[in-house]
C-alpha cells in the first residue's frame, strides 16, 4: 500500500470517526429537547424543552372567555378569569417529544416535523354552574308568561317563555364543554338537549293560536318596484294595518269619503265593510269581529302606498340625476291641482285590498308601479343639462343649478290650487326676460321688476305687494298662476338668468 493511500484511508477514518462523535453528541444534546427543524402551532422547537415550548404556546394562545345566547335572544358572558380556565400544552408535548428518538436527528432532518397540537384546558367547572344558575334565563313557575308584542323593526312578535324551557345541567355542559374547545361562542338553541317541550294550557294555546292569525296578515311578501328600486312590504308596515285597542274611537269616527281611498272601510277575514262597532271585541289588544276575524284598515294601506309613491317622485327623481345618474329620468304629473304623485296608487290599492280578501299577500310577487295617466317622462340629460331652475311646489321654494351646483335658492309663491289656478308643471325653457313691466289679467293689473318668461302667461317675478313666501300660502292666498319671489333674490336671478334656461316646475 502507497504512503498516499495510507493516509487517505487514515484521513478517511478520522472524519467518520468525528462525524459520528458530533452526530452522537447532538443525539445527547436532543435528548433534553425537540429535534432539529420541529414547528409546533407555529411555534420553532428545536433544543427546547417542553417546559420552554408550553410556555411559548400558552402566551401565544389568549382566550378571553365565551359568549352564550340564549333561544330568547338573551346574552351571557363568562370571562376566562371568572371560570378559571387555565390552557396547558405540557401532557401533549411530552406524548409528542417521548415518540421521538433523539439519537434518530438525522433522519428528521428529511422529514417534516411541523404539527399541530391541542392544549389540555382546565376550567373551573363549579364556578361556571354557579355563573349559569344566576342567569335570568331560569325562570320560577309563576314567571313563565307567553305574550304578543310589538317590535318597532319587525312586527309583532310572540314573547315565548312557555313553549321551551331551558335545561339547567345540560345548559352548563354545554358551555364547559365549549371552554375546553376554546370556543368564543355559542347558541345554545343549536345544542341537543338544552332546552325541553313545555306542554301549553289553554289560555296559552289561545294566545299561540292568535299569533299565528297576526303574523300571517303581517307577513305580506309583495315587493314593489320602483325605477331600479325595490320597497318590501315588510311586517313593520304590514302590521300597523292590524287595528288594536288603541285604534278604537278613531275607526269609529272614520267616515267613507270619496276624495280619500280606503277611508271607512276596513277588511275582516274576507269581507269588506263598515267597522263593526256593535260587534267588536278586544282580544289581547286587538280589535276582532264576532267571527274572530282581526280587522284591517283600507285607510292605513292607503296611506302605505300614497307615502311609497310620494317618496319617489320628482324630487327624487333629481336627486337621483344630480347624484351623477346621467340615465336618469324625471317624471313629472302634468297637472296643476297639487297633487305631484307620478305613480297610479289607486289601481295598486285595489290590488293590495283584494289580496288580504283573498289571503293571497304571502305568496311572494314583485309588483311593479305603474305611472299614472297624467305622467310625463323626460330625459333629465337632454331636457334639463346642467344648469337650470327647479320649483319644487309643494315645498314652495326655487332652486337655481349652474353647473349641477346649487347657485341660489328662495321660498315662493306659486298659483292657487283652491281656486283652479294652479301653476302649470312640465320643463320649460325661459323664454323672455322683462325689466319693470306690467302684468295684465282679466282682473288685475300688477306692476313688477323682475320677470322671467316661462310658459304661457306664467313666469317668475318678484311680488312687493307679499310680506312673506314659502309654507302653504298658496293654498289659500296664491297667485293667478306665476312663481312669485322676493324682490332681493329674483333681482339676483334675474341678473344671471339667460333666456333658453330649462325650469322644472313640479308638486
């Protein structure tokens, strides 16, 4: 054998030699701690000692306590301190770490030692059956009650303490066994076994059985559409048509009137009549007939459908387009006797009446409003653009835009309804301008500063002989059919004002 050999062989042995020392000394190194390159929930192990690892894992886990809801709606919080609950890795990390042989390192260093582990969570389990005995949950004999009431969001709804109780033990269970999943919640009405079937009386069952009537007059599923928006007819409405108690004297007063839709008439089961005042009861707070049957106010559906449509008129209609809606439309009712609904509520009421008469209003339908025959659509781009004047009617004030920003604004005047001189609505454009001129009609004569030309015989001027504007003067004191303005803001409009302008006017 050659010298070289020889040493390389020696050189050889030597390095095989220290590799297994440093390979046998760190198997001994690892047998106080993890192997190399192990994550636990996260967390870099390797060297540590269970001790080090638990302690790490439990500051990374915080657990504040858990919220507990009731089938009620009620609530419940138990703190982590209140139940004492203590979360502990160390039985895991010991199974875990004993499975592991520390002289085998280098075949770990191959393989992925990345897991997860569940901590041991010790709760104080008396201390959290003592915070759920006191809950108000837990009601006496002589507490339980069944009811109806009204919610202000959602209808009437059955107050229902009778027809499940809560299960004290199982109830407490629940809940220890939810700490020592850690969880931050739960509902109890979702858990087996929380709650039991309480067998109603009578009396009980009577109150059930006029809820169900109540709820299903107010569970109307007719959606009205209107441009791209949708009104539900949800049971915070539906249910203010059901008449109670306190809507007595004032059913018997309501007299049938033709200019008013719906007024004196009511529905009961599935005739509509007169309101039965000899024949009435009062059930729990609500007014029924001598057949049981709830009654229904014709007025108050009515009055629904008249706030849905005037919530959606003109006035909206420029909302929308100002908004940056350049599709926008607005609709306007080419008439001048006040009434600026552009929606035909009259033919949608009798579909809302026959629907209760015939029990059809839970049966989901999207209806949509239809114009009224007076109603006049215009393309808000093309007729108004950007600068313009609005006279809003019904609100008896005038906006100047310049630009799609408001510029000016003044209360006014406009023509008197009551007396059929109504000032006319539609989008027209200025046509003349005047400067200190008379206003000649069959029976006056009227000297003004300022006039704006807008259709006709109608324009906008000032009105000296008026001490004041806005409000409802022109009910009952308005002009022949002009805006009229206050003489220090129309002088301003008028300055500015070219002749082409568009003016919406509208109620």
């Amino acid at each position: 054998m050659s010298r070289a050999l020889k040493g390389l062989l020696i050189a050889l042995a030597v390095s095989i030699a220290a590799f297994i020392a440093v390979y046998i000394g760190l198997g001994f190194y690892y047998m106080n701690g993890f192997p190399c390159f192990t994550w636990i929930n996260g967390v870099y192990c390797t060297g540590k000692s269970v001790n080090e690892v638990n302690e790490e894992l439990c500051k990374k886990y915080q657990y504040d306590g858990i919220y507990i809801t009731d089938i009620s709606g009620a609530e419940l919080f138990i703190s982590a301190k209140d139940a004492d609950v203590h979360i502990d890795f160390t039985n895991m990390l010991s199974s875990y770490l004993s499975d592991k042989n520390p002289f085998a390192w280098g075949y770990y260093f191959f393989e992925s030692l990345i897991v997860n582990l569940s901590p041991d969570v010790y709760v104080d389990k008396d201390a959290v059956r003592d915070i759920i005995s006191k809950w108000e949950i837990f009601l006496d004999d002589d507490e339980l009650n069944i009811s109806i009431e009204k919610n202000k969001d959602s209808g009437y709804i059955l107050k229902d303490n009778l027809s499940k109780a809560p299960v004290q033990e199982a109830i407490s269970q629940t809940v220890i066994d939810s700490i020592e999943a850690l969880k931050t919640e739960v509902r109890l009405y979702t858990v087996d076994g929380c709650y039991t079937e309480i067998q109603l009386n009578e009396e009980q069952q009577k109150i059930v059985d006029l809820y169900d009537k109540v709820n299903a007059l107010q569970s109307c599923m007719i959606t009205y559409k209107i441009a791209d928006e949708e009104v539900k007819l949800d049971k915070k409405t539906a249910s203010s048509f059901i008449l109670t108690a306190d809507d007595l004297e004032s059913a018997k007063e309501e007299k049938i009137s033709k200019k008013l839709p719906g007024s004196g008439l009511f529905i009961a089961g599935t005739e509509e009549e007169k309101f039965p005042e000899d024949d009435i009861i009062i059930v729990e707070g609500f007014l029924m007939d001598s057949n049981g049957n709830l009654i229904l106010s014709e007025s108050k559906m009515y009055d629904f459908l008249y706030e849905l449509s005037a919530s959606h008129s003109t006035e909206w209609d420029l909302g929308r387009y100002r908004s940056g809606d350049e599709n926008a439309e607005i609709i306007i009712n080419n008439n001048s006797k006040g009434n600026g609904l552009v929606y035909d509520i009259d033919s949608e009421f009798e579909y809302l009446k026959e629907a209760y008469l015939l029990g059809t209003t839970m049966n989901e339908e999207v209806r949509t409003l239809q114009l009224s025959d007076s109603a006049v659509v215009f393309n808000a781009k093309e007729s108004l653009g950007d600068t313009y004047i609005e006279v809003n009617m019904g609100k008896q004030e005038l906006f100047y835009y310049v630009e799609g920003k408001l510029s000016m604004n003044m209360p006014i005047v406009t023509g008197n309804v009551n007396r059929g001189r109504g000032t006319p609505t539609g989008i027209f454009p200025v046509y003349n301008k005047r400067y200190h001129t008379n206003l000649v009609g069959v029976d006056y004569v009227s000297y003004v500063n300022y006039w704006l030309g807008v259709h006709k015989g109608v324009g906008i001027h000032d009105a000296t002989w008026r001490s004041k504007f806005g409000e409802d003067i022109y009910k009952r004191d308005g002009s022949h059919g002009c805006i009229n303005c206050p003489l220090d803001t129309v002088s301003q409009l008028w300055e500015v004002v070219e002749v082409g302008t568009p003016v919406v006017l509208y109620y």
